[in-house]
C-alpha cells in the first residue's frame, strides 16, 4: 500500500509547495522543518545512543561500560519480556523468557548491580520500557539517590507508550484508561522530581516494525501523541511544561529520500499540533526532539553482512533527516542478540558518517530539493488526513479500541509481503542475488537458561534479607493511592526502595486496574 502518490521520475520547480517558505523556517525556528537547533550537528552531534541488555545486570553492565569505552555518548537498555510485562524472574510465566531479549530487572539491587561504576548523574539513558515504565523509573531513579545524584540533573528517557503496546506490539498489563493515569501521573511527578527527564517517547518504531507504510507510521504516532497530550490537560498539567518533556521514537527504513521526508514532515505537523491545537507557547514545547533505531524487519538472516549497508543507509537518513539521537543495528540480530564485535561495528558505522562523510556540515543541506519538498509535503499531507479520520472516531484511544491502527497495519503489512514474495519489491540475497550457504558463519551470542535460576536465587536472598514491614506498609500505601486520585508514582518509588519487585508491584497494580484482555 503506497504511503503516498508516487513522486514524478524527474521533480522541477512546480513539485515545490506553493508556501515552501513557510513550511521552511530557518533552522530551529517553528515550524522546525530544517531541525529543532539553529547549528544542529555543526554544535554538537547526535547522540550514539546504543541499545543493549541481555541475560544478567553483570553482563549488561559490562556491555555498557565496553560502548562507553568505544565512543557511545548515552546509553539505552532493553529489558527481557517478563520485566517488560510485570513479573519476576521465579515466576512460572517467566520460563523460557529470563534475559533473552534484554536484562532481567526484578529488584533494586538489579538495577544497582545494572549500573555498577557507572555514575547516573553524568550520562543520559533511555529506556526501552512501557507497562512497567514508572516501576523502572523509579529504580533508576532510587540508585542515582544511593549514588548521591542531583536528580534535577538526571537526564533520559523512558518510553512509556503504552498505545502502540495496544495496536503494534503487546507487552501491555493494564486497561487503556488506567495506562493512561499511570503515565499523567509519572508527567506530573517527573516535573517535580526529575525535570529533564524526558517522560515519554511516542514510538512509531514498532508500529513501522509491524508493517505499515511510512505515513501510517507518522500519523499513527502523532495521533498518540496527541492522545497523551490531551489525557496530560485533562489531569491538570501545563502543556507548556510537559510539552517540553515529549520526546518522539521513529524507525529508519529503506527508502532512504523517504525516510528523510517523514522526519521533516514529523516536525512541521507536531509544532503545529503544539502551537495550533494545544496553544502550547513555549518554543521547546512545540519541537518535536526524536530518537531513530534502524529498522530491524529488514535485516536478513541470508547473507548477514549485507545488513551492514542496510544499516549505513538508513543511518544517514536519520541524519539527514535531523535526529537527535540514533541506535544502528547489529548486522548479526535477524539470527539472536548482536555480539560485541556487532555493535561496536553498528557504534562505528555512527562514527564515519559524523566524523567521516561531511554531512554534519550542513544544516538540513537536502532543504529546496525538488524531490524532498516534494515527498515531505506528500507525506505530510496523507499523515494529516490519516490523523483527521482518527479525530472523527474520537482519538487514538477510541481508534485502537475500534482496531482501525491494526487493520490498516495488517493491510500494510500484507501488500508488503506480496510485494516481496512476487519479486516487485527486490531484498538483495532473499528473492534475488542468492547464493549457495546464504545464512554465513558467523560468530552468534545466546544466552543460557542458566540465567533465571541465578536471578531465582538472587531474589530469595532479597526478599529473605528485607524489612517486612516495611516492604509491607509501601505496597498497602502504593494500593490505597492507586484505588483514589493520588499520585502514585511516589509510592512506586517507596515500593522499590523498600525492596519491593517489579513483579510485586505490577501485581498489586493489576489487582486495583485489572488486566486488558486484548
């Protein structure tokens, strides 16, 4: 399904918005189409923000400490499944799952052993965490206080976009409603708490990663976004002040001059959502400020190395596209995990492109392009409309509820595949260029099931060793909150800092909120 009417083969000056100026700016003025600084990468470079976590928070940690060595300027940690969805390591749901897909976090003392000889003052770390986000959070938060951190200087990001969890992704625990709660209340305690903390990152990634098109990706996102600025209103919240604090999480696909035209247009669209709709006047507030990963669905599994160039390119169009922060993929995760040797690889490919190939001299040197207005207004215009037949069924929320981000994603999805298997769309080593051994010796990183009994045992000499009543009383307090209107994240950070564990209070949670059944 195309994401837009096909550009023409040869773009002139009449493929030019008629009110390019406008739609322009100057760089890091509204509308911020040209970037959300004025000197972009000619100030400082984005961040080589590397995703990592496996297995236990020694390994982990040592993974960290090994990119931070080679150049990484932030760290981002994924988590295995049954953090991500709330329960510990010993549960009986969490077999077969213990750090296969990021770190096992259960308790506090995972998350000081995750961040050993690290000092969460000096960095800035984004976490890949939804359902959980606030619990996760509040650990972090909890060892940078051990560690004797200012927390106003505390910098990251937690994702805590539970939507796309519903339309794209799955790891959700609780209905849409109290989600919701759950992440206005984490606005209002981080402004207070942790001011620059970016409080949520709207992630179109995974919705992009489940099949839809360019334009499905940014509508879907915005329309997220617009959800969660809307639910922040309705708590109370200054859109002046949270605004400031909404960051984005986009996907860098194939279509390189595509993708650069999505992130252009994402900026434009979002600073007039701010300004137009929301009356946000603070110029931080209109800025859409976005991480990119690189699209992990188009690495193969066939002749691994070619995800190397995959990789590169849609790299550079994130640059070029004026992202503030970008992971690059390992070439070795269609087969498991990437291995050291894969990401510092994917570290170093950031590195040429920032400090090799020129094109951080130039702030958005692809701007009065023919071809680029063209799409960016292409894509801008069938984003809007996408937005708009959402805002009839009543928002975000009401629209997943419908299935309408699911249908279109699976028709997407679907016409894609088509595409592939019908040989129009070419994927260099899968339906042409083949060879004989496609899938190559390379070196892959698994991890043992050895894994959970170590963190079973870790958690029985926690909860061994802990104040009961203590523990006890925070847990009944964080119960009595979620049941009324009270802030409940204060009481998520007494939870864990009376060793409570991610499982014991996203149970407690899930006996006041219930569990969405999707």
């Amino acid at each position: 399904m195309p994401a837009h009417a096909a550009p023409p083969a040869v773009a002139t000056d009449a493929d030019l918005p008629a009110d390019l100026d406008a739609r322009l700016g100057e760089p890091g003025r509204f509308p911020f189409t040209r970037g959300v600084y004025p000197a972009m990468y000619r100030e400082r470079l984005w961040t080589m923000r590397q995703y990592a976590g496996f297995s236990t928070a020694e390994a982990s940690n040592e993974r960290y400490h090994a990119l931070l060595a080679a150049g990484a300027r932030g760290l981002s940690v994924a988590f295995d499944l049954p953090t991500q969805i709330g329960y510990d390591a010993d549960d009986p749901i969490a077999e077969g799952e213990v750090g296969k897909v990021g770190v096992s976090i259960c308790s506090i003392d995972d998350m000081r052993r995750l961040f050993d000889g690290i000092e969460l003052e000096d960095v800035t770390t984004s976490m890949t965490i939804n359902a959980t986000a606030p619990v996760l959070l509040a650990l972090y938060v909890a060892v940078a206080k051990e560690q004797g951190a200012d927390l106003t200087k505390l910098g990251g990001t937690i994702q805590n976009d539970i939507l796309k969890e519903y339309a794209a992704r799955g790891t959700y625990i609780y209905p849409p409603r109290p989600s919701m709660r759950f992440i206005t209340d984490t606005f209002a305690w981080c402004a207070e708490t942790v001011p620059r903390w970016n409080t949520i990152s709207i992630s179109g990634y995974h919705i992009r990663e489940a099949g839809s098109t360019a334009a499905e990706e940014l509508a879907f996102t915005l329309a997220d976004g617009i959800a969660y600025v809307e639910a922040a209103l309705d708590a109370g919240l200054d859109v002046d002040t949270f605004g400031k604090r909404l960051s984005f999480f986009f996907n860098a696909h194939n279509d390189f001059f595509e993708e650069i035209a999505k992130f252009r247009a994402a900026r434009r669209m979002w600073a007039h959502v701010m300004r137009d709709r929301f009356g946000a006047t603070d110029t931080k507030a209109q800025m859409l400020r976005f991480h990119t990963q690189t699209a992990g669905s188009t690495l193969t599994a066939q002749q691994p190395m070619n995800n190397v160039a995959r990789t590169t390119l849609q790299a550079l169009a994130a640059v070029l596209g004026g992202t503030q922060s970008l992971h690059t993929n390992g070439f070795d995760e269609a087969l498991a995990l990437p291995t050291e040797q894969a990401a510092t690889l994917a570290l170093r490919t950031q590195q040429v492109i920032g400090y090799e190939s020129g094109v951080a001299d130039a702030v958005d040197p692809l701007a009065g392009s023919f071809y680029v207005e063209r799409l960016t207004a292409d894509i801008e215009a069938e984003a809007t409309r996408l937005i708009e037949e959402i805002d009839d069924m009543g928002g975000a929320v009401a629209a997943i509820e419908a299935g309408f981000y699911q249908d279109r994603i699976a028709q997407s999805a679907y016409a894609a595949q088509l595409a592939v298997e019908s040989g129009d769309q070419v994927v260099v080593g899968v339906n042409r260029f083949q060879t004989d051994g496609d899938e190559a010796d390379v070196e892959l990183l698994r991890v043992s099931d050895a894994v959970r009994e170590g963190q079973i045992e870790r958690l029985r000499a926690l909860r061994a060793g802990r104040d009961e009543a203590a523990w006890g009383a925070a847990l009944d307090a964080l119960e009595t909150a979620a049941r009324g209107d009270e802030n409940v994240v204060p009481h998520v950070l007494d939870a864990v800092e009376a060793e409570a564990t991610v499982g014991e209070v996203a149970g407690r949670l899930r006996e006041v909120w219930g569990e969405y059944q999707g």
